[in-house]
C-alpha cells in the first residue's frame, strides 16, 4: 500500500470512474489516515467528484482523524491529480526500534581428542559474520562437516518508540517460548551430565554448606521448604529428589508439571551442584 507507483496510479484510476470505498485502494488511504468515510463521500460530493458504493458512517473516527478533511482533499489534487498520499501517510507513522534476535542452531563435526578440545575448536576456530557465510578456519581434518539451515528463527525482543515526542506505550510480548525453551536446555543439560557418568540417578552428599532449595506442595497444596538431596533422569522426564525441612520426610518433584522440578532458577542451581558433585575425585574418570 505504501508504494509510490501504487498509489499514483490507483487515485489516478478510480479517479477515472468515481471514488468508493470498499474494495479499492482509496478506501484503504482513508483507513490510514483514520477519516470517517461517510465525511469523506460528503467532501468529495461537494467538490463535485464522481462516487459510487456504500462509505460507512464510523463516527469513532470523528476527531481522531491524522488529517483534516480538507487537507486530504488538496492533496489529493496536487501534482495534477497524481498526488503521492505516501507522504501524508508517512508524515503521520511514528519511528520504532524492534529489537530482534535471529537465532541458527545446528551441528558442527569435530575430530577431536576429548569432549573439552571439540568446544575449544568451535568456540575459538569456528563462527559466522552477517553477510557471510558458516565458516572454520581448521583444515577438513578437524572439522569434517556442519550442519545449519539457512534461514534463522526469530524472536521478537522489544519494540521501543523514538523521536522526541516518542510516546509510552506498553507493548506485549509473550516470554514463554523463550522460557520453555531456557528449562528444556538446563534439563537436557542435566541428563547429559549423568549420561558421560553413566548415571541415570545421582546423590548430592557435598551440599551441606550450600544446598539447594526448593518448594514441593503437599497432597493439601501447602508448600514446603526441602533440600535438593538429588536427581533421577529417564529418556523423557527429571524427578528432583529433596528432604522436607521441617520432618525430615524424602519427597520427589516430578517434571515438567511441579515447581520444584520446573522452575529454571531452580534447575540451574541443579545443574550446578550435579556438575559440582561430579568434578569431585571420587566420581572423576581416570
């Protein structure tokens, strides 16, 4: 709509005929500049234009109009009846900065010696630039092949107004795909963990000084302050063992649908003692 060549011709065309609302181009100026269509029949008529179809009454519009009828009119007629209605549109939009974050997941395949040297090489040797290309400086030897589709996920981030005049205005984002998200990755995080230890259960007993605690809701839905004691991995689902405060009762939190196995503050610092507990030397491999 908001094309030059577009909008010359079409106030030319319709000219041509008579001017309707419904279904033409004009009808869609007249909704960008927020008019009343019913005024806009009746300043066209007295000015002798040629109209046809039905220009609803939307007395919402009245007083809220981006331009005076008037000024729609003239503009209209200028440039020898080609006027750019562009520029009256444009003159109105406000500026705004949309944050986004473009998002490429994919694989690359390392030839490497150990876990910890094939990190090393994708972080420090590997990457992509905007307006480049997936790229590694290793020799085909060490990175044999990737993996990554062409168009990104996006996410929108914030949308701000600008300008000086710019206007508060809240606008609505919806965080809970980036939230899933975020608990899917700490949990998968977690059985990987156990997975290189060939665990599908693992026991904190190095958290005395600094546990981790959460709230598990009893059967009556009263919450409960408990100590993380442990974890329980499957293919499918994370179950956080924990000790009750106050009696000393072992209590589970079965994933995704209980807090305590679900809130993502809580499954990093879960994440957290489970990496702790393994890096100490009973559990290290030799």
């Amino acid at each position: 709509m908001l094309s030059n060549y577009d909008c010359i011709n079409s106030d030319w065309f319709e000219s041509q005929g008579g001017y309707r609302y419904e279904e033409s181009y004009f009808g869609d100026m007249v909704d960008a500049l927020n008019l009343n269509p019913a005024s806009v029949k009746k300043l066209l008529t007295e000015h002798g234009c040629k109209v046809y179809g039905h220009f609803p009454n939307r007395k919402g519009r009245n007083g809220k109009e981006q331009v005076s009828y008037e000024q729609f009119y003239q503009g209209r007629r200028n440039s020898n009846q080609t006027y750019n209605i562009n520029n009256q549109i444009i003159g109105i939009m406000a500026k705004y900065k949309v944050r986004v974050r473009y998002t490429f997941v994919g694989t690359y395949t390392v030839a490497a010696g150990s876990c910890e040297e094939a990190k090393r090489v994708v972080e420090e040797d590997c990457g992509l630039v905007l307006g480049g290309n997936i790229h590694t400086t290793c020799n085909e030897e060490e990175v044999t092949d990737w993996n990554f589709g062409i168009h990104p996920e996006s996410l929108i981030l914030s949308i701000k107004e600008t300008g000086r005049k710019a206007r508060v205005k809240y606008t609505a984002m919806d965080f809970s795909d980036r939230i899933e998200e975020l608990r899917n990755d700490i949990i998968e995080a977690i059985r990987q963990l156990l997975q290189a230890y060939s665990l599908t259960e693992l026991a904190f007993t190095d958290r005395e000084d600094d546990p981790v605690w959460i709230v598990w809701f009893g059967k009556n839905g009263d919450p409960y302050e408990c100590r993380v004691t442990g974890v329980r991995i499957t293919a499918s689902s994370l179950t956080v063992i924990a000790e009750e405060k106050e009696s000393g009762d072992e209590v589970e939190c079965y994933g995704p649908f209980e807090l305590g196995a679900s809130n993502i503050d809580w499954l990093r610092e879960i994440y957290e003692a489970a990496k702790f507990e393994l890096e100490t030397p009973r559990h290290v491999k030799s």
